[in-house]
C-alpha cells in the first residue's frame, strides 16, 4: 500500500509539473510573439500607432517592401550583408574545422600548448584600441575584410567543433591510416562528411553572427559602399525624421521600419525550420563523453 501510495504521489506530481510547465512555456512563447506579430502587422499597414497593439493591419498596403527592394539606399547595405555572410560563415568553417582536426591529433608535437594558447584567447583578447591598430596596418581598415577576418576566428566554435570530432570512433581514423589514406584525405573523406551536424550548427552560428553585425561595421568601415544592412537599419530606427523614399509612397516612417526589420529577420526564419535536425543534433554530440 506504502509503494502504491507513494507511486501515485509521484506521478501526480509528475503531472501537475508537466501541467504547469506547459502553461509556462505557452505564456512565454505568446510574450514573445506579440512584438514580433505587431511589427509585422506594422510593417503592412498604411498608418502606425507605435504605442499601440493591433492585431489586423491598418489599411493593408506592401508599399513598403517594394521601396526597400527598389531603393538603392537599402539594396546595397542588403546586398552587402548577403555576400559578407556567405563568406564569412565559409571561410569561419573552414578554420574552425581544419583548426578542430589538427588539434585533434594527439601525436602532434606541441599540441597541447597551441591548445593551450587558443583557450587562453577566449579569455583574454587584445583589447579594443589594439585590435582596431593591427586591422589598420594589415590595411583591412574601411574594407569588409576587416569585418570578415575577425569575426570568422571564432575559437568557442573551434572548440566545438574539436569536441565533435573527439567523439568519432578512432577505428575509423586507424583503418583509413592503415589503407594508405593521407592526413588531409581522412579529414575529407571521412571526417567531414561524419560531421553534417556539427557544420549545420556551427555554420548557423557563423551565418547568424555575420548577418546581424552592427559592431565591426561601425568601428572599422567608414564608407557607404561597404556598409551592411544593419548599419542602414540603424539608422532608419533611431531617426525620428520621415524616410525620403516614404513620402514618395505616402508612408509613414514606421512601417518603413518595420518593413525593414522583418526583410532583416526573413532570410534566417526561412532558413532555419531546414536545419533544425542538424542544428540540434550537432549542439547534443560531444556533450557527454563516455
């Protein structure tokens, strides 16, 4: 009577924290959805009350969206975000995963001092005036490479990446070596293509960090031509005065805003739902060592 007791005391126990967790989750998730259904809605409505919530747009119009796609002054800044992230999380992969597979060889003189080295990075860095000195006089100052180059030297996710390589089975690295298969030839053949979840992840983490960065822009570029698309978002947001290309189309400034930050949070909400799988299967392996 005492085991049965205490095991129905458990389960409604069970019960009602799996209750309440759902209903806390369901309250945080509709927090979370407000602002992002009324800047959509705002972004499709002719007449914008920023203090106000409303759930329908207000004399529907996609003005908007065709000024921003038509307008040089926010074509380039976005254009300019697409190809900064496409070789950016590029080129942060192919040094996050060479950099993993070398520290990964144990045999290699030296190697627990370079790895040594690169966590003392993440703790420590150069500071701001001496990182901005060495991107003038390698002259990537006012170019996009002085965003791409240090943002792609990324060491946690070198670190993650190290982790998941360690949890392949070291058979496979043995029968490959005993096959006659050279370093680099394991790590393409057989490393990489073992490690889809891992690369989905991490280069979601690189694509993400170069699309919305404002940062680097602002401090190491100084031209119009290689300004991003957040830069220019900035800039529309923080301003109180009437977009010019607004009043060409009777718009309020609002919903120019609003039109802009759901073009700028578009791609990665299409983008991500395909690599979910990845991405979640890549943060749980090499978690857990055994």
């Amino acid at each position: 009577m005492k085991k049965q007791f205490s095991f129905q005391a458990g389960y409604r126990g069970r019960t009602i924290f799996n209750i309440f967790n759902i209903l806390f989750f369901i309250v945080v998730m509709i927090l979370m959805l407000i602002p992002i259904w009324k800047v959509c809605v705002d972004s499709v409505s002719r007449e914008v009350v920023s203090t106000d919530i409303t759930f329908l747009p207000n004399n529907f119009t996609l003005e908007a969206y065709k000024i921003i796609f038509s307008k040089e002054t926010l074509y380039h800044p976005f254009w300019v975000s697409i190809y900064t992230t496409i070789i950016g999380t590029f080129l942060g992969l192919m040094m996050s995963t060479i950099g993993a597979y070398i520290l990964i060889q144990n045999d290699m003189p030296g190697v627990r001092i370079i790895s040594w080295m690169f966590m003392f990075t993440m703790i420590f860095n150069g500071g701001l005036v001496p990182t901005f000195l060495v991107v003038v006089q390698l002259g990537l100052y006012d170019t996009v490479w002085g965003v791409i180059i240090p943002l792609s030297m990324n060491v946690y996710n070198l670190v993650l990446m190290r982790s998941f390589f360690e949890q392949l089975p070291a058979s496979l690295f043995e029968a490959a070596d005993i096959d006659g298969c050279t370093p680099l030839g394991i790590f393409i053949k057989i490393v990489l293509p073992l490690s889809k979840p891992a690369l989905a992840s991490i280069g979601l983490f690189f694509a993400v960090a170069f699309w919305s960065e404002y940062f680097h822009y602002v401090l190491y570029v100084t031209s119009n031509d290689n300004n991003n698309f957040q830069v220019k978002l900035r800039e529309m947001v923080i301003t109180d005065e009437p977009i010019p290309e607004a009043k060409d189309a009777g718009l309020m400034s609002e919903t120019m805003k609003n039109a802009a930050i759901i073009i700028n949070v578009l791609p990665f909400m299409i983008i991500y739902p395909f690599c979910q799988k990845y991405f979640v299967t890549g943060i749980t392996l090499g978690a857990v060592k055994e």
